[in-house]
C-alpha cells in the first residue's frame, strides 16, 4: 500500500524486480488489505467472502482491479511466507 492508501503492485508481479516478493501475486494482481478493499472496491455484502479468503490471516489479499479501477473483477489470498 502506498502512503495514501492506495494500492500498489506486488514487487515481481510487475516486472520491477523479476523476484517472488513475500506478497507473490499474480501478474495484473495488486496486493491490498482486506480493510481497503471493504472501504474502496468491494461489493456491499462481500465482507464475509473476502475475510473468508485471507486463508493465511495475514490481512492481505491480491486483487485484480476492473478498468476502472473503482471496482475488483477477482481476488484470491497472498501466498503464505
């Protein structure tokens, strides 16, 4: 997460640093916390199905953002470190 927030994407997944960071999502995956996603992309009533999916209970998750960027298409848990 940025300072602001904001998502960022996983180191490695963006081609940055080509290395399998702690996060390790998926290309076109950025990793957020669960908090951010209930308050900026998820569907009201997803609250339970997104905590449910931090299978490791570390807070974050990695999602894949539509097009315009207000909204997730897909989110599966961060791989435990």
């Amino acid at each position: 997460m940025t300072d602001g927030g904001e998502p960022k994407p996983c180191p490695g997944s963006n081609g940055g640093n080509g290395t399998n960071s702690a996060a390790g999502c998926d290309p076109g995956f950025m990793l957020m916390t669960v908090d951010v996603m209930l308050r900026s992309v998820a569907a009201p009533g997803s609250a339970s199905k997104l905590k449910a999916a931090d299978v490791n209970r570390d807070g974050y998750l990695c999602v894949k953002l539509a097009a315009d960027g207000r909204s997730m298409t897909r989110f599966v848990d961060n791989p435990a470190v």
